[in-house]
C-alpha cells in the first residue's frame, strides 16, 4: 500500500528513471534506475522543495546510504516527521 509520500517520491523518481525500466515499486535499487548521480541530485532537490525538508547528504552518501526506492521513501517521511513535531 502507498500513501502521497510514496506516490510523491515515485513521481520524482520516475521523471528521471530510463523509460524502459517497467514498474518501479519502493524494493527498486537506485542503482537499476539508469540514473546518474547529478540526476540523483535533482531529485533529492526536488523532494526537498516538495516537502520543505532539507537531506543532509551529499550524492556519494545519497548513493551508499538509499539504495532502494523504499529506502528514500523512509528518509523522506522521517525528515518530515521530525519537521512537524
């Protein structure tokens, strides 16, 4: 089950996936998207506008630390938690 966070960052992530990857679901590796690391970058500024959350991390962490789509799902929806309390 998705909820907007999900649905949100699947949005961004797909604008800059290779069309011909199919599905992505929250268990897609990054690393399969065909996406590089600038394009990583844009997304990860995306996101941060989008949920007015700032992520600490420059592109090599972003690589070694979110490795699935899941796993920038939970960095987001925490980021935002810790916003709103």
């Amino acid at each position: 089950m998705t909820d907007q966070i999900d649905d949100g960052v699947l949005a961004h992530i797909r604008a800059h996936a290779d069309p011909k990857i199919g599905e992505i679901t929250p268990d897609t590796e990054l690393s399969s998207l065909g996406i590089h690391s600038l394009e990583l970058t844009e997304i990860i500024f995306d996101i941060e506008e989008t949920y007015g959350i700032e992520i600490e991390m420059n592109t090599v962490e972003a690589w070694s630390h979110l490795q699935t789509i899941g796993d920038l799902t939970a960095a987001v929806r925490t980021l935002i938690e810790q916003k709103n309390t």
